[in-house]
C-alpha cells in the first residue's frame, strides 16, 4: 500500500489512517466550498494571463500563424494524458501537496520533496510577474508613469509609479485570498467571464474584417520547425490545469469525484482554443510580418485592421483581467503548496496555520504575498530567467506525477488513507480506480510527453535551450529549499 510523507518519516501502511485521523483532528480544516465552475475558473485563470498580448510578436516569430497556432493545439494534445493522470491522482488522493505528495507515494522523501518545491516556483514566479505587467500595460495607456526613475536592475530602469501599482495589487489579491476561498473564487469567476466575453468579441471582428492574404507567410521557417519552436513555450503558458488538485482539500462536501476530472479538462481544451485563435485572429486581422518586434502586437494588429483606435483599449482591458485572474490563480495555487509543505513540517509548522475564522491558510498568503513584494522589486530582468526556469519545472512535475501513478498503479488499490497529514479524505467521493493496464499506458504516455518537455530546456542542440542565467536561478531556489529543509524542525 502507498506509503503517507509524515514530519519527511514514512509510516507504516497499518499506522496510516491512524496518523492522518489524528492530524485531521489537531488541524482545523480548509473551508470545503468548491465546486465545478469554481474550480474551472481557478485553473483557466491561471493559465491565461496578459502573454497573448505582450509576447504575441514572439509567438508569431517563433513559428508564423500557423505554427503556432498548431504548435498550441499539438501541446494541448500531448498534456491531454498528463491531465488524465492528474484527474487520477486527485480521485485517488485529494491532497494541497499536489505532486509533492503522489510522488511521497513510491520515492524517498527528499525526491518529493524537491519535486513539490520545484513545482512551487512555476506558480509563485507568475506573481511578481505578472505585478510588474500591471505596470507595463499601464504605462502604455498612461505614459506618465513613467517619469520617476528610481533604480535600475541589470540595465533596466524601474519606475516608481508602476512599483505602486505592482504592490497595491499584490496587496489586494492578498488580502482577497486571506479572507476566504469564496471570496478568491468569485473574484476569479468575474475576471474569467469577461476575459471570455471580450475573446469572443474579438474572434468575431476578426473573422468579419480580416483578410487571408494577412496569413501569409502561414509558417515562419520549415513547418517542422516553425511548431517545435512554439511547442517550446507551450508548458509555461498552459501551466494551470494541474492546479485543481491543489484545492482538493477545499471541495464542497457533496461534490462528486469526476468533477476534478471534467473541470482539468475544461481547463486545458478551452486554454489551447484560446491560445489557438488568438494567434489566428490577429494574423488574420493585419499582415503578421509587420507585427514582429512590436510591443502589444495583438492591440496594434487591430488597430491597423480596423483603422480605428477604440480596439487597442478593450484589448489593454481584457489584457487588465486576464493579468489580475492569472495573478490570483497562480498566487492561490502557490499558497496551497507552502500551506501543505508547513504541514508535513517540511519547512516551518506556523505556515501550515488555518485562520478560524476565515479558514485559509493565512500565514501561507501572508508570506507568499510579502515573497511577491520583494520579487517585484527586483525588476522584470531578473525575473526573465526565473521564469524559464518555470516552464521547465511544470514540465519536470507533470513527468514526476506520471511515473508516480504508473508505479502505483501496478499495485493493489486500498482506500484508506494515503495522504499527507491534514488531508480532509482519503479519496474522493464516487470514486472508482481505472483499469490498472488503462492507467499505465495513459501515465506512460504522459510521461513520454513531459519528459521530452523537459529535456527540449536541458539539451543543448535543443533551440531555446537554458542558458547560464536560468541554471543559476534553478540553482538559487533549489539551495533555497535545501536550507529551509535543512532548517527544519527535526
């Protein structure tokens, strides 16, 4: 039977319901309230941030219209097995730890260890990030916050105007996310709605005032090439939908097992149709040759399809939403980790604390959201690099979950407990384990996919491949999650 993480010892299979009852019983519980459209929009929002109008230039140089557009929807085909292994697990195991505890399952303690901290980092990173492109999109709108420079940070300037919209936000969705799920929950589902609203809006401008000659070129370089160059990207952009489990524990208590399932794989299919067409409603709209190099190519593109300015602002506001849900998505998620390593005790047991009236982990918020404050201070320079080493490390924990569920599933199912200490149940309701050769050829799949993810960041004959910069910032937070393991109280 798989074996609980407890205080990094591993228990024995009988002691394991004993020890997560009695943890259960010392821990006040996460608010269980949950459901479907919650957990859609949470894990939509977290993939699907300002990217497809900041960085729709490169999308486009990566691979022209159609190679990117293909490059998107390939991806999303091959993530679809990790998906399914992810739906798994949390029937399985419904646990905030996420991939730190299915690989707790078959690998020493310190292999789950560092694969949940490695996983961490993809979703804290996009919060300072994403506070900074608050001000950055501002500046575009309101080019006066641009006129007090107070520092700069490997050669690029950091204005103080836009510091103080980074940090006002950053302090609100803290402040949202302190004070319940629920209210986190419907902030998301409002941002989502009109991010949605306003992409339809535009596909719709698109498909009536565009023009096919605007395609051509439809691939950049060789087709072959054109989608690998795009398949790249793909894993930082649709990383989000492995983050339902992560508020597996905070599930309405009638909510039925193939919820998580279908709400992972809403998540991803409408997240790559996203992607998709955005690249194919701006290339359509205005020649997507004289797009490259431009900053907010997508509100540009429309701009010069339509002749008319009014564009570019519903584009910078949807941009405005999409930022704030994929701030709070990520940010949620990140929480949710630190909260489940503080209670295997990890790193500090204070940050495993559960406010009772609010019933969050509200020392998790708190220090995620100061972490969040000193990192937008550093400036998006510094941060490039940590961010493609976020790509690579939602790869890495897709590959670590998929291996975890093909060992575990050449062994017998048990329904007792499984879980790190805390967890509200040992398996989700309703459920009913696959057919172990279905889950193996499935995990296998997923693996495959990740792996080749992950090596397309390590190779060197691999195009955009690390350089120095991302291995000393992969290198900075491993040491920082040695220490604080190291530190940990024995």
């Amino acid at each position: 039977m798989p074996t609980p993480l407890h205080n990094e010892t591993l228990a024995s299979p009988g002691s394991a319901g004993i020890l997560a009852a009695s943890a259960a019983v010392r821990t006040p519980h996460l608010a269980r309230k949950l459901r479907l459209h919650d957990y859609f929009a949470l894990a939509f929002g977290t993939m699907i941030g300002t990217g497809w109008l900041v960085l729709m230039d490169d999308w486009l140089g990566r691979g022209g219209p159609a190679g990117a557009a293909l490059g998107f929807i390939l991806g999303g085909i091959i993530l679809l097995p990790v998906g399914y292994v992810y739906g798994q697990w949390v029937l399985r195991l419904p646990d905030a730890a996420g991939e730190a505890a299915y690989t707790a399952q078959v690998f020493p303690p310190i292999v789950s260890y560092f694969t949940g901290w490695i996983m961490l980092l993809a979703y804290f990173i996009v919060c300072p990030w994403e506070a900074i492109a608050l001000g950055k999109i501002a500046a575009y709108i309101f080019p006066q916050l641009d006129s007090i420079k107070v520092y700069r940070v490997a050669g690029q300037p950091v204005f103080l105007l836009r510091l103080v919209l980074g940090v006002a936000l950053t302090i609100f969705l803290t402040t949202i996310n302190y004070r319940g799920i629920r209210q986190s929950a419907n902030f998301q589902k409002g941002m989502t709605s009109i991010v949605l609203l306003i992409f339809v809006a535009l596909i719709g401008i698109s498909a009536v005032r565009g023009a096919p000659a605007n395609f051509q070129p439809v691939f950049r370089a060789t087709p072959l090439v054109s989608i690998l160059l795009t398949l790249q990207i793909v894993p930082y952009f649709l990383t989000g939908f492995e983050s339902v489990p992560k508020y597996a524990e905070e599930a309405n208590p009638d909510l039925r097992g193939k919820t998580y399932m279908t709400a992972i794989a809403m998540a991803l299919g409408v997240g790559v149709f996203f992607y998709a067409f955005s690249v194919i409603a701006v290339a359509y709209i205005a020649p997507w040759p004289s797009l490259l190099g431009k900053r907010f190519a997508t509100a540009i593109a429309f701009e010069h399809g339509l002749g008319v300015h009014w564009p570019v602002q519903l584009i910078l506001v949807m941009a405005l939403f999409g930022l704030f849900q994929c701030f709070n998505g990520n940010f949620a998620a990140a929480t949710r980790m630190v909260f489940a390593f503080g209670r295997n005790g990890c790193i500090p047991a204070p940050l495993a604390h559960v406010h009772p009236r609010f019933q969050t982990p509200s020392n998790a918020i708190l220090i995620v959201g100061a972490a969040t404050l000193v990192a937008v201070f550093l400036g998006d320079a510094l941060l490039v690099p940590v961010t493609e080493v976020g790509s690579a490390a939602a790869a890495f924990g897709w590959l670590a979950s998929c291996v975890s569920l093909l060992i575990v599933a050449s062994r017998p199912f048990h329904t007792g407990s499984a879980g790190l200490p805390g967890a509200t149940q040992s398996v989700a309701i309703g459920f009913q384990p696959a057919r172990p050769a279905k889950l193996q050829i499935i995990a296998t799949l997923g693996a495959t996919a990740a792996l080749a993810l992950v090596l397309m960041k390590f190779l060197p004959i691999a195009p955009g491949h690390f350089t120095t910069a991302e291995y000393i910032a992969l290198a900075v937070w491993l040491l920082l999650g040695a220490i604080l393991r190291v530190r940990r109280p024995s």
